[in-house]
C-alpha cells in the first residue's frame, strides 16, 4: 500500500488538491487495500510520463470504484440524485448542489492535478498549465472543469440584477458565470466580472 498513499492522500484531499465533498480517507483507502485491480490502474499516477487521457481513465476508475457505481451511469448520477432528493424536500427548500457527483470533466480535471501534486512530492517538476491549473491574476487556481454544468442554452437565461460592480453576494459571480451584453441590468463596462470576449466583440 506504500506505493498508492501519496496518490489516495491527493485524491482525497490535501493541501493543494480540493476533496471531494463530504468524502473521507478511510473508506477509499479500505476500497484500494481490497481491490487488486483498483491498485494496478493507481500505478499510473506514479508515472511522470503517464499520459493525460490515461490518468484520467485511472482516476475516474477510482471514483466509480470507491463510490460503488456503474460507469454506465456516471454522467446521469448527478439528474438521478438530484430528483431523488427534491422528491423528500418541501418546496421552499435549498438545495445543495455541491452533494451531486461531478461530471467526468471535472474528475479529470481533479485527476490531473493529483498527478501533478504526486510528482511534486516526489521531486519532478510538471508543467502545472497542463495538469488542471490555470492562472488567474498571477496566481494558480484549479481548473473546476472544461465543460459547463448546465447546457449553455439554460446559461443564457440566468443573469444578475446588480446595479453596480458584480461582487461576491452576485447571482452570476457565485456560478462563475460571465457578465453578458445579453444581461441588461449589470453595471455593464465598469463591471468587474464582465467577460472579455465579449467586450472584444462589443468593440
């Protein structure tokens, strides 16, 4: 087990790679000590030359593996949750969205930058442009995921009725979701989350 703790620590949480949430250490690393072929596909990740197609496989292996479910069904767990939940809640309650699983995307994403954190425990530097990370005022953030949640048609129909600056109480900052010309009720051009491209094609 020695050889797969650096990468169980990564993917479940350590200094520089968020945790899945309300996800421990103990049951993956019980799933990983019992299953054979779950430590075969681990080894990728002590593999500085392991591609990043196969990283990714290894590592949505082992969140289907260590959250019991079918990979057939992987991208509609998260509808399936959701409408199981709701079903039990009254109508004017909030849903947590953070308790769906993620989309293969963004397991990918969380794969990669464990690779990333393993190799750098172990003294090989990697481009961190290329394993989940980019770089936002100077600084390194995660890479939440390449792809949208919702479809970008249901996108278009949510917006902020803020009057100034979009901050951090606002609807579209807390979804990361760009401001728009298309969203007439934002501050517009003095409006800090206001999408470049979209000034770029204004001008």
């Amino acid at each position: 087990m020695k050889d797969f703790l650096l990468t169980l620590h990564a993917s479940t949480g350590c200094d520089t790679v968020l945790s899945p949430y309300r996800k421990g250490k103990i049951a993956p690393f019980i799933k990983v000590h019992t299953d054979k072929h779950l430590r075969k596909m681990l080894c990728v990740f002590n593999n500085p030359q392991a591609s990043a197609d196969v990283v990714a496989d290894a590592g949505k292996a082992f969140f289907i593996s260590t959250r019991c479910m079918d990979q057939k069904i992987m991208e509609t767990q998260a509808a399936y949750v959701y409408v199981k939940t709701i079903a039990k809640q009254p109508v004017h309650a909030r849903f947590n969205l953070a308790i769906l699983s993620p989309a293969y995307t963004a397991t990918r994403d969380h794969s990669l930058r464990v690779i990333h954190q393993v190799q750098e425990w172990c003294g090989v530097k990697m481009d961190p442009l290329y394993w989940g990370w980019k770089i936002v005022n100077g600084c390194l953030r995660p890479i939440p995921s390449s792809k949208n949640a919702p479809p970008q048609d249901i996108l278009q129909f949510v917006f902020c009725s803020c009057t100034n600056d979009c901050e951090r109480s606002c609807e579209c900052h807390r979804i990361s979701l760009k401001y728009s010309t298309k969203y007439m009720y934002c501050a517009g051009h003095g409006c800090s989350n206001r999408d470049v491209e979209d000034d770029e094609d204004m001008d």
